[in-house]
C-alpha cells in the first residue's frame, strides 16, 4: 500500500540490480574508509618498520648499538602487565638518543605516541612533528619523555635501561589504545 495515495502497489518482484551494486560498493568504501582512518592496532605503534624485539636481561632493557641507525628503532617492554615502548635513534652527532614513545601533553588520549614520517616522528594524537635530533634533547610540550643519561647505561656495545625506571614510567602508558 502507498501510505502517500492509500492505493494498494502492485509488487513486480525485481529487484534493482544496479542500485543494490550501487549502495554495496558505498558500504565497502565507507567501511574501507574507517579501517585507514581509525586503526588503532598496535602495529601502527612504532612505524612497523622500525619494530625491534627487546632484549630483556634481569628486568633491564638492552639496546644493541648496532641496531641504532637515523632511522628510529622502536622497543616494545611489558612491565608487570603494562606495555610500554621505547625509541632509539641516532642523531645526526651520532649520538644514541633515547624516549619513551609517548608525548609529554598528549600520553593520556591513548593515541599519544610517535611514528615516523620522513625524517621527523608525529604525535598521533595531536600531529606535532619534531626532528630526530631533538629526540631526548626537547622537553615539555609535545615532545616524547626522554630518557637521559641519568636513567641509562651507555657503553660502546649497548644502551642499557633499569626496569625500576621503566616500572617508574608504567604510568604514562597505561591509557595507550593498543
């Protein structure tokens, strides 16, 4: 019935092909769409690419630093149930330089961690994009949280972390949307 006339339709059983192909493609497009646009998997964390095992000796993190190079290296360590990761990466001095990959500002949205693109890292949270040299170097704002000298062991062989600074920095990434 034509709710409209109050005439009663006839029903010719056909179905519009070209407008079911129509609406079904928009509904992959839209879907497709949503996956670039809001993927949140953890393989986005650390550009992929620049994924390195961690090697975990006594709690401790241990950089090889062989492994270091201009382009960003990035250390994923759980610490008593909390997933934290690290970044390395070695400046343009040739200096290894060392953050938690989390921004100072944005670390609580969840999405407030770097990935590189080109020769900068961006914030996936609020898009602030930074050089490599300024990777442990900057702090406050929107920076990742260094790790400085201090926090750290550097030798000729590796870059070594203690897992009591590193149970310190849980904190900062327990709202990251893995």
């Amino acid at each position: 019935m034509d709710i409209m006339s109050g005439k009663q339709r006839k029903r010719t059983g056909k179905f519009s092909i070209p407008k079911i192909a129509v609406v079904a493609i928009a509904a992959l497009l839209v879907i497709l769409a949503a996956e670039v646009l809001f993927d949140n998997d953890a393989s986005d964390k650390g550009g992929v690419e620049g994924m390195k095992n961690a090697v975990v000796k006594d709690g401790d993190l241990i950089i090889e630093v062989a492994e270091v190079t201009e382009e960003p290296t990035f250390y994923p360590v759980e610490i008593d149930g909390t997933e934290l990761e690290i970044l390395a990466v070695k400046a343009s001095d040739d200096t290894i330089r060392t953050a938690f990959n989390t921004c100072q500002v944005c670390y609580s949205s969840g999405r407030g961690y770097y990935v590189p693109k080109g020769d900068t890292l961006e914030c996936q949270n609020c898009g602030n994009r930074f050089s490599m040299d300024d990777v442990e170097i900057t702090r406050g704002g929107c920076n990742p949280v260094p790790i400085t000298e201090e926090y750290k062991t550097t030798d000729d062989t590796s870059v070594t972390i203690t897992k009591e600074f590193l149970t310190e920095a849980k904190v900062i990434f327990t709202n990251w949307k893995i």
